[in-house]
C-alpha cells in the first residue's frame, strides 16, 4: 500500500479509502519514507478508515508502527453523536504516558556514583518488570472507588505529592465519568500495581536538558540548559491491559446486536451511546485515573529517592512537575462545530497556545508535549501550532520501532547494547532481558520530532539527554 501514498503537503502523505471516502494521512519525511516498511500499519489504518462514523482525515504519526488494531502512533476521530468506540484504537496499556519534572540541580553536580545512588534509591521504592506488584502491601489493593472519582488527587490528599501537583497533570489527574462497577473482575484482580513502572519501553529517566530552541518557552516552563530533569514513563499497567482485552471480547461479539461490525477483532467497537461503549468509557476513565494516580505515586517516591541519595531538602533541588499527559486515550473534544471522540494510541495531545482546553498556566503558551525517544537517545519537549488540528491537535509520543522486539533480541549482543547505550547509567540485574529495549531498534528520534517540525505543526522547545535510565526488563503482557 505504501506505493499508494501520495504527498501532498510537506512531510504528509495521503491514501483515500475509496469504500469510505475517508483519507489516510501519514506523516513521514523522506528519509523515514524511503526507509518506510511498515505496510501493515498502513493496512490497519485503512481498516480504522471504515468504522462507523470515522472523521476523515485518519492519522498516522511519524513514530508509527504495527500495533494491535489501530497502529501505534495512530489518531482516530469518529463522530461523537453517530460513531463509534474502540477498545483496541485506545490501546492495551491505557493512559500510558510521561510525566516530567524539572529542577534546580545543574548536571555537572552529577556524576557516575551520585546517578547510581538515586537509580538504586528509587528502584527500592518502585519495582519494574512485568507483572511487578507495589512495594507498599496497602496499595496492592487500591480503593478503587475513590481513584475512580479523583484520581491522582486522592493519593495526594493522602500525602503523596504536593497540592500544587494536580494543576499540572492533563484533566486535573482525573477524567470524570470513571465508574468502578463497569470495571471487569479480570481487570480488579490486576489492580495491584500501583507505584511500579512495569516493562516493554517503560522507564524512570533522570537527564540533563542539552539545547533550548526556544528560551521564552522554556523559561516559562522551567527547563534551563544543563539543569536535571525526570521523566516517568509508564501506565494504567495490568489493570489496563485487562479493561482493553475484555472489552474488545465483548464489543467483537456484541458487533451484530450493536450493529458496528469491525474488519478486524484488534478494531471491535460499539456506537458510543450503546451500553458497550459507555460501560467501556467509565471503564477506560477508571484505567486513566490509576494511571495518573500510577505516575503520583511514582514522582513521590522519585522525589524522596533524591533527598535519600543526594542528602538535599526538596525544596533545594525544586522536583517539580512540568506536565503529564496522557499517550493512550479516548477524548471528546469539539473541532469547528462539531463533537468528536478522538482514539490517539500512541499519540500525544499537543493543544496550541490560546486553546481553551489548555490548563490556566498554559493557555499563552499551548502545553507542553513530551516525547520521549529510547534510553540512549534524546526526548523532546514541543508545543503545538494552529496548525496542529490538521492531526486532531495531536504529535508523536516517542521515537517509534524500527525493529520488533524478537528481530531485536536475535540481533544485538550485551556488547552491542552496552555500546549503545555507554554515556548513560543503567542498572540491571539481566542485561539480555534489555536487548529489544536497544536505541538502534527505534527510529533516529531527531528525524521523527522534526517531521512535524517542518510540516509547520510543532515547534521544539528543548532536546533532553539522558544521564541515567532505570528501566522495565521484560515485555509488556
């Protein structure tokens, strides 16, 4: 399919469904293009085209890759009032996204020793790898009524973070709507990893902000050259990844009585309004509200790991929280005239400056989005222009695969990955379990960012370097 692409504006590339009239965009310059052998993702974008009530154009991201149902790095929009819902256009791991904190400390008061402290530090506090429960007995059985109804707000309330923390989380940490009881009891039995990272691409990366593109922005959020950041990259875990699973069963057999039939089970939907879809909706708000809640905790125990390590007060090094945004996601959110819900898996909200949705602080500005690339490579923080509704106010959320993670473990050594990734501090009991986490399995992270760049719908902010990565080994299940 990709030798039907057709460019049509810089860096976007066009395919029209002509069983829907609804087109394909794919956002992609040309050395991703050239270099492009993501057919199936393209496929499953064309598949995504044919729901019903789907808003043209479908997005594909420049990180895109084959995911399952809607690709990842995919942006679907459907009519809020006539469309659908789609547990597998959201994604398995729900509200997986990146917090990132900044602070007073320079990085050239770092080094080796000092990193490994506070990687050790943290790690004590939240366990990574797959299926890893919370060090804290009280939270492997969270009150999920209460994450439900406020989300990061009650962690707070109960002393885990600042007051002030709750302004800078995307939805005030808490997505309303969220109904416990909608919740399957295979996804409350999974409920008991709060505070933990998990595995697959998940991480806890401390790193130095290496280059300001644009210094008024980035005065006002914080981020000075040389001076450490944190971010956090994980999700709503296994209690997500349960949620999507059950309800992509129940919307695939429940497609007749519905009448929303998808070409494949990965796509399964329902008409928003039916019961499927608003029982899959609170649930999906109840997976995003523990995933913000997730990330709270998190930046907790990370703000209590650098005191430990570097024997400072917090209010000496600031630790402050920047923004979290979400990457998987289901959102009604309102273009021109009309209400949509808008699926971004794997894609990140990137509202320009002026938009009303924006949170107070960030209205001049538009927020910060934050893309983070592999752990030996950069992230970024960009912002958004008028320009960016052509992609439903959405950009990439990293770098995106290049490689699968069996092709990546067949073909690098610890050697290889150790060369990779030799300027930054990892700790790690088993390096092979790292091996498909390797950079050279993502894309050139610079030429993804810039993509959007030069298509006129972000603008950078910073690039952030990593120092020290303390990361997830298994793959996500």
């Amino acid at each position: 399919m990709k030798e039907e692409l057709k460019q049509i504006s810089r860096n976007c590339y066009m395919l029209t469904n002509k069983d829907s009239w609804v087109e394909i965009h794919i956002y992609l310059n040309r050395s991703l293009f050239e270099g492009f052998g993501e057919e199936e993702s393209i496929h499953q974008l064309y598949n995504a085209s044919l729901l019903p009530g789907v808003v043209s154009p479908v997005v594909g991201m420049p990180d895109i890759h084959t995911g399952y149902g809607l690709p990842i790095g995919g942006v679907m929009a459907t009519d809020y009032k006539n469309g659908v819902v789609s547990a597998g256009a959201v994604g398995m791991d729900i509200n997986c996204g990146v917090r990132l904190l900044t602070t007073k400390i320079l990085a050239d008061e770092m080094d080796k020793n000092k990193l490994t402290k506070i990687l050790d530090a943290i790690s004590r506090r939240v366990p990574s790898g797959v299926g890893k429960s919370s060090v804290l007995k009280h939270l492997r059985k969270p009150p999920l009524e209460a994450i439900a109804s406020e989300g990061a707000g009650y962690f707070i309330k109960m002393g885990f973070g600042r007051k002030e923390d709750i302004e800078r989380i995307e939805d005030g940490g808490c997505i309303k709507g969220a109904d416990p009881s909608c919740v399957p009891a295979a996804a409350r039995n999974r409920s008991d990893q709060l505070a933990t990272i998990g595995g697959g691409n998940h991480f806890i990366e401390i790193g130095k902000v290496s280059r300001v593109f644009d210094e008024e922005t980035a005065s006002k959020f914080g981020l000075y050259p040389q001076h450490l950041y944190v971010l956090i990259h994980t999700g709503s875990r296994g209690f997500g990844h349960q949620i999507c699973t059950e309800f992509s069963r129940i919307m695939w057999e429940h497609a007749e009585k519905n009448g929303a039939r998808a070409p494949v089970k990965g796509l399964a939907c329902a008409p928003i309004f039916s019961e499927d879809g608003q029982n899959y909706l609170k649930a999906m708000a109840c997976a995003a509200n523990y995933a913000f809640s997730n990330r709270q905790l998190i930046t907790h125990f990370v703000r209590e790991a650098f005191v430990e390590a570097l024997k400072k007060s917090e209010a000496d090094m600031d630790l402050n929280i920047l923004y979290d945004v979400a990457h998987n996601i289901a959102k009604k959110e309102k273009y021109g005239d009309k209400w949509l819900l808008v699926h971004r898996k794997g894609a990140t909200r990137a509202l320009p400056a002026g938009h009303g949705d924006n949170p107070l602080h960030f209205l001049k500005t538009g927020h910060p989005a934050i893309i983070p690339g592999s752990m030996g490579t950069a992230s970024y923080v960009v912002i958004g222009t008028p320009e960016i509704e052509r992609t439903f106010c959405s950009v990439n959320h990293g770098a995106g695969r290049v490689m699968s993670r069996k092709k990546a473990r067949s073909e690098f050594t610890k050697e290889d990955l150790l060369e990779q990734v030799k300027n930054v501090v990892i700790t790690s009991k088993d390096l092979d379990a790292l091996l498909d986490e390797a950079p050279m399995a993502y894309k050139d992270i610079d030429e993804v960012v810039f993509t959007l760049v030069e298509a006129g719908l972000t603008k950078p902010v910073v690039k952030l370097r990593p120092m020290a990565v303390l990361k997830g080994e298994g793959e996500e299940a």
